[in-house]
C-alpha cells in the first residue's frame, strides 16, 4: 500500500504545530471514541445527499449504524474540517467499520453489495475492499 503524501512534523513550526493538535480536539475525541465503541459509525452533515444515501442503504441492508452529524453547508464547516484532516478522507459521509475507515457513499454501497460489510461485522473485523 502505498503512503500519503503529509507534511513531515519536523517541517512544522511547533507553535503550528501546537495549533495543530488542539484543532477541535472535543470534536475529534467524540468521533474516536464512537469509532472505536461502535461496530459502524457514519460522519456526516445534515443537507448532503451522499450521506442520506448512505445511511439508507445500511438501514436497507439492516446494519445498525451509529450517526456523528457536524452541521451543514452553512455551518460547523472548521469541526469538519478537523475531521477531514484527522481521516485524510476529504469528503462526507466518512464510514468507519471496526475501527477502519472504508471510504463514502460508493464504497460502503459496494461492501454492502457484494456482502463483504455484512460478512466482516459478523466477524468482528472491517471488511477487505477492493479497487
């Protein structure tokens, strides 16, 4: 697997640095600690379609799912953020299966599909995806 391209620490100022790490930390504790209590957590907004979509589609397919929403188009866009640069993932919804971030909307859809989802959490493990 290859490895994200990131800003190396030592090339960050340590007052930067320091801004960093304390960058809606409440907000980061929340979503890790619901990551790693619950077997699926969605991460969304409210108004967004994708994570609608979603979250349909794990009711549809009976998953029981925990739900982090952190405001809209219009607002909470920094607590957002900070989620964003926490998972690498740059957009929402963000699922989390066992601990492991599996992508959106496409890619949980397609775990969902080709029974991977359902198999890995009556497993205890996240699922292996491909592509």
């Amino acid at each position: 697997m290859t490895t994200r391209p990131l800003l190396e620490e030592r090339a960050v100022a340590p007052a930067a640095l320091a801004k960093m790490q304390t960058f809606h930390a409440p907000v980061l504790g929340e979503v890790q600690e619901a990551v790693r209590r619950d077997a699926v957590v969605v991460v969304g907004m409210a108004q967004n379609p994708h994570v609608r979509k979603v979250r349909v589609a794990l009711r549809e397919a009976g998953i029981a799912h925990t739900y982090l929403e952190y405001g809209s188009y219009f607002s909470r866009w920094r607590e957002r953020l900070a989620i964003k640069l926490w998972t690498g993932w740059p957009t929402f919804p963000q699922v989390f299966v066992h601990g492991v971030l599996i992508g959106g909307e496409d890619l949980t859809k397609a775990a969902i599909a080709d029974g991977s989802l359902t198999s890995s959490l009556a497993a205890g493990a996240a699922p292996a995806l491909s592509g």
